[in-house]
C-alpha cells in the first residue's frame, strides 16, 4: 500500500463506505469475513495478551478494516467475473 493513499480522506471514506456492505454480502464467504472480525475482536478484548503492538485498539482496527476492503474488493470481483463467465 502506497502511502499517499493511506493518509488520504478518499480513501478512508471509501472504506467506512465499503466495510458494512462487504460484511453482510453473501458473495463473500463467511471465512474471509472472520479474517477481519476474529483479529479486530481479539485486539480490543485481549489488547494486553498482545503488548508487543504498542498500537492503540482503533490504530489496530483502521489497519485491518482497510486490509480488510481492499482484500475483499479483489475476492468480489473475481467471484462476480466468474459467475459472469457461466
């Protein structure tokens, strides 16, 4: 991931507008969904079970919700090519 595109208002905007549609799609299956929620979850439960990520909780879940909608755009977009193709 680029930098420029980390820090810009676009694409945050564009990720909050993103994660809730992606969770509830049925495109996407329920393990690459658990890939988000499972880590995010753990973190803000167990935050002192990890103190080797001296990040705090809403640092550690802004990373993983934008790993999170560019992963899940990509496996979308695939399963939609390959329907299209039947």
């Amino acid at each position: 991931m680029k930098w420029n595109r980390f820090f810009s208002l676009q694409q945050w905007s564009h990720v909050f507008k993103r994660l809730p549609s992606l969770l509830t799609s049925r495109e996407l299956p329920l393990g690459e969904k658990l890939l988000f929620l499972i880590p995010v979850l753990a973190y803000w439960v167990l935050p002192d079970v990890m103190p080797f990520m001296p990040i705090d909780d809403i640092g550690v879940t802004l990373l993983m919700m934008n790993w999170f909608v560019s992963r899940a755009e990509r496996k979308t977009a695939f399963v939609y090519e390959q329907k299209k193709v039947r």
